[in-house]
C-alpha cells in the first residue's frame, strides 16, 4: 500500500505530463493475439556486446566495433527482412515475444493508432519510439514498418517536444513527438506519448524485423524534452487488477509478457520478491554473489555493483571477479577483448547468482553457451562459440538481459517497486 501511495503522489508531481487514459479491459489484465516472425539472425554476439555497451554508453573496446575487422569475421548470417509479420494466427492469452533466430531478440505486436507494429519490449529504457514516415525516403525501404500520424485519426502533435536517445558516441536515435492510442494486447492507452524517429543511425537500421521500442522502465529516465513522459506501463497501471507486468521468457521457445496478472502455471514454488532502486530509472537490484556449479560453494563479489534486470539486452554482463570466477572454470575459454569464446564442444557449468539480498537464480549452462562463431573443419580445428556472460568491463552496473531472464519467470511489480523470481516450469 505504501508503495502505491508513493507512487500516486509522484505522478500527481508530473502535472505538466500529457495525460494520458488508460481503457480497462475484461477483469484488469490484458493478453494478446500470437504472431510468429520467420527470419535468420544476422547478428554475432560480438555485435549484442557491443550494443549493451552503447546502450549505457560504456566505452566499446576496438576489436568490438562495427567497423573492424575482428567483428566482422564474427558476425553470422544474411539479414532477411520479416516474413509476413503482421498476419494473425490465434488468441493464446499472451503477449509473445517472437523470438528471433539465436535468441537475440524478442518481438511483441502492439498497434499505433490502428497500425500494427512489431516492437522490442525493454526494461532498461522508457521511450516508446518508432520508424516513421518522417525519416529519410531510402531509411523507410529497409524492412521495417513505419507509423504514418497522417493515417491515425487519433494522433495529435505535441508541439515544440523533441527527444533523442544516445547509446554512445555513434548509436542514436531521435525525431518529433505526438500523441495516440496505443494497443496492447487489446488494452488502450489514449494520448500515450509516441516518439517518432525522424533520424537513427546505421546500427537501429540494421535490424529490419524491429519497428521501434517499447521502454517499461520508470518515466524520469524517458528523453522527451522540454517534458519527460509516462510510460506505456505507468499510463495502464491504475486500470490493471495488479500493479505488476511479467516477463515468461524461453529459451529457442516463444515467450510471453503478460500485464496485470501473475500466472502461477508459468513457474515453481513461491515468487520471492526483492526491493529495488528506482532512483535512477531502472528495475535495479543488489546482487552481490554467485556460484559456479550446481554445487559450487558461493562467494562473495568483493566489489559489486547493482544489477539492472533488463529485458533489452540479450547478454548477461556481470563484474570481471564474476566473470573471472566462472569462466576460469572453462577449459579453453579465452578472455578477450572482443569478448569470452570457448571450445563449443565444452559442456559448461551452471552459473548461479544472487538477485536481491536472499534469492540464487540458477542459469543452466546451456544458456551460457549463447552463439557458435566459428565452425570447426579442415586440420582438427575446433568450433568456437560465444559465452552469454560477459565483462561489464568496469562499469557502474552489472547487466542481467534475456541470458539470464529465460532462466526465470519475472514479476516487475511497479506497485510495490520490487521484482519477483521464481524457476521457470
């Protein structure tokens, strides 16, 4: 209750934010209809570590970037452009997260003022963003779907807002803002605030399947200018028969998210909830030690940083004691600065890890072993793969992305501000 009393009081304190009316469905939860992307990945886990980097503007370490050689020749794949995305196929009571080919991505269709839109759900951002019609004529051909406000009988402009994103020096993203109607899973939202991109950089073009973002965590972190604005999850609160939104994410399975509604089908034994630390706009919580192995002793990370529970990222990036620990468990694994790969032949050891203050969340080994960037072949050589944890490299957060969070059926809670584990069934 205390929680929702703070909650109300801050959102009273944003007067001048556009208001937004949420429409309430069935009993207060809300679900979506299923629809499938048909797509190979063409990204490398080269490529996903260097975008976590970027997104919290982390320096990127040369063999890293984009533009050398290193990364390149661990890139996989040809990009294909979505597959027929926006057909329907069943009302399943969830809304998917269509997961991309190598488990680099989840996609969830929302509609925008009557167009359809397939979108990135992150925990680790608060800017409902799309491709537009007022980008470029060539940057609207590429793949992905753009939202037109001339076709939206409900959009309406927000004069003189802007907003931009920076996720480092050379990943950026920006345009106009208005507001419309927004659908998720059959739940409205009238006047929630779209931004529109009118100019993106090379790196969000490269992912044709994606039309934009769908930022759920906290709105004082959101880059509209000169007012920040509510989130898709902060306008819909007060209509939902629980404050909360679940994240049921799968390994080479589609998963789902599920608003107002805590589905004890999905995971094992109690939800153990732990606090976080919303005032710097995350879903942030302590994690301070780790174990490797089912029957690894635990241990202490000396000097821990919070962990960011973020469906946005796809890695697991942690403190270098922690990275260290684990991965000098791994005959042939290799520290570099274009990330840990290892021997793929190499049957890897659970990682264990703290989430709050008494809850171990167990990531079974298989999901460490994130993406194969070598084939073996002539002369004996062996096939290299990619691990899924990785350094943070002396940032002020550890990461905990999808690596992590298909190991576990997460509750975000925006009532009480804590989030919630238990194992998945």
């Amino acid at each position: 209750m205390r929680g929702k009393l703070l909650y109300l009081l801050a959102a009273l304190s944003l007067s001048s934010v556009v208001v937004a009316a949420p429409t309430k469905k069935g009993q207060g939860s809300f679900k979506i209809q299923r629809r499938r992307i048909s797509a190979r990945s063409s990204n490398s886990g080269a490529a996903e570590l260097e975008k976590a980097y970027r997104k919290y503007g982390w320096d990127v370490p040369a063999a890293l970037s984009s533009k050398s050689s290193t990364h390149r020749s661990l890139a996989l794949g040809d990009k294909n452009d979505k597959d027929n995305p926006k057909e329907v196929d069943d009302d399943t009571g969830n809304i998917p997260a269509d997961e991309e080919e190598g488990d680099v991505s989840f996609l969830s269709p929302i509609t925008i003022g009557g167009q359809p839109m397939m979108m990135n759900f992150d925990t680790g951002s608060s800017d409902l963003w799309v491709f537009s019609t007022g980008l470029p004529a060539e940057q609207q051909a590429l793949g992905q779907s753009v939202f037109d406000p001339a076709k939206s009988r409900t959009f309406k402009p927000l004069q003189g807002a802007s907003w931009k994103i920076t996720y480092g020096d050379e990943s950026f993203a920006g345009g106009t803002v208005g507001t419309d109607t927004v659908d998720i899973g059959g739940a409205k939202v009238e006047g929630q605030a779209i931004e529109m991109a009118t100019t993106v950089a090379d790196s969000f073009l490269e992912d044709t399947r994606a039309d934009g973002l769908v930022g759920l965590a906290f709105g004082t972190i959101n880059t509209v200018k000169p007012q920040k604005q509510k989130t898709f999850f902060e306008n819909v609160m007060p209509s939902l028969d629980l404050p909360v939104f679940t994240a049921n994410l799968r390994h080479h399975e589609v998963g789902s998210y599920e608003f107002g509604k805590i589905d004890a089908s999905k995971f094992e034994g109690p939800i153990t909830y732990t606090p976080i630390d919303a005032s710097r706009g995350f879903w942030q919580v302590e994690s301070k030690s780790f174990a490797v192995g089912k029957e690894g002793e635990t241990q202490t990370n000396p000097n821990a940083t919070p962990a960011i529970i973020d469906t946005g990222t796809t890695l697991i990036l942690a403190d270098d004691a922690v990275v260290q620990a684990y991965w000098s468990q791994v005959a042939g694994a290799q520290l570099q600065e274009a990330g840990v790969h290892f021997p793929c032949d190499t049957q890897l050891p659970d990682f264990r890890v703290a989430l709050g203050p008494t809850y171990m969340a167990t990531v079974p080994g298989d999901l460490l072993n994130y993406m194969r960037t070598r084939g073996g072949g002539g002369r004996g050589a062996k096939a290299v793969c990619f691990g899924g944890l990785q350094s943070n490299k002396g940032g002020s957060r550890q990461i905990y992305g999808d690596v992590l969070l298909k190991s576990q059926f997460v509750v975000f809670d925006g009532g009480n501000l804590t989030v919630g584990f238990a194992p998945h069934k």
